[in-house]
C-alpha cells in the first residue's frame, strides 16, 4: 500500500514540475501589459480614469466581468458586438484578442494581439484593474 502511494506520488511530480516550470517561465507580466496597452489600445481605448485614452472604442474600466458591448454607456457599440452573450472573462479574452471578428462577427474592434504573450500581460493588466475606477 505505502509502495503504491509512493509511486501515484512519483507520478505525479513528473506531471506537475514541466506545469510549474512552465507557470513560472511564462508568468504574466502586469507592467508589460500596460505598456502594451498604452502603446497599442489607448489610441482608441481608456482602461483607467486617469491615462488619458482615446474615445474612438468603448471605455475599459473594470472590464474582467462586464459584459460584451454593453460596459461603456456612452459608447456607440455595433449591433454585432451588442448581441453577443460573452461576458469578459480571462477565456473570452484570450479569443478575442486573437482575432476579434473570428469571435464577434460583425465587430467594430479589429485590433489583433498576435503574440500569446502579450494576450497573457494584456489579460494580466486587465484583472488587476478594480471593478469601479
Ligand atoms: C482603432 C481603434 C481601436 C484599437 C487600436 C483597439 N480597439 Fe478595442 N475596440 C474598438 C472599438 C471601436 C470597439 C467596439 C466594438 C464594437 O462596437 O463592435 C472595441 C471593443 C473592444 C473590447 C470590447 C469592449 C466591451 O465593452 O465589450 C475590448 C475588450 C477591446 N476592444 C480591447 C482592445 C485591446 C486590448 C486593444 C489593444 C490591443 C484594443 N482594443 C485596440 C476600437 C479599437
């Protein structure tokens, strides 16, 4: 019995240490991400009261948990993206910023993250804004 334990626990150590090699190689980055985003998305977008972000998209405070084309209520959203059930979570995210009308056919937001990376410190910075700016 203790034998057998011993190896369901070897077993499972082979399978966690790549996992925590690979959650601790590739960790999200909240600064890079607020880089990317003040370099790349606040052309168009504001994700905090005070950076000063363009008007042309809709507004992003405390965006982890708003729903899709429904957060910013002064901003004009497609009907597409109006529709749409998503409500923004890490998941939703990752998809979109891959290729936003791939996720919401229709959308205004065209803006591709093409790296993995950047998604990850995007999403990042996101999550680590508050839910009321
Ligand atoms: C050229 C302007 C422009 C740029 C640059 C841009 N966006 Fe957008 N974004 C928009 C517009 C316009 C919408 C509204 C889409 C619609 O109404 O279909 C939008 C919508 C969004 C939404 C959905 C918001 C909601 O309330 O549902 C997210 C999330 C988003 N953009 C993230 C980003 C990120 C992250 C970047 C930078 C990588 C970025 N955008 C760059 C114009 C832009």
């Amino acid at each position: 019995m203790a034998h057998r334990k011993a190896l369901a626990l070897a077993a499972l150590a082979l399978i966690a240490s790549p996992l925590v090699f690979a959650a601790s190689a590739f960790a999200a980055d909240v600064a890079a991400g607020k880089t990317y985003f003040r370099q790349t998305c606040m052309v168009c977008h504001s994700a905090e009261p005070t950076d000063d972000g363009g008007a042309q998209g809709p507004t992003l405070y405390g965006l982890i948990g708003r729903p899709a084309g429904k957060g910013d209520k002064k901003f004009g959203y497609t009907k597409a993206i109006k529709a749409s059930p998503i409500v923004w979570d890490a998941a939703a995210l990752e998809k979109f910023l891959t290729n936003p009308p791939a996720l919401i056919q229709g959308t205004a937001m065209v803006e591709v993250v093409a790296q993995k990376r950047d998604r990850d410190n995007l999403i990042a910075y996101f999550t680590s804004l508050p839910k009321e700016p």
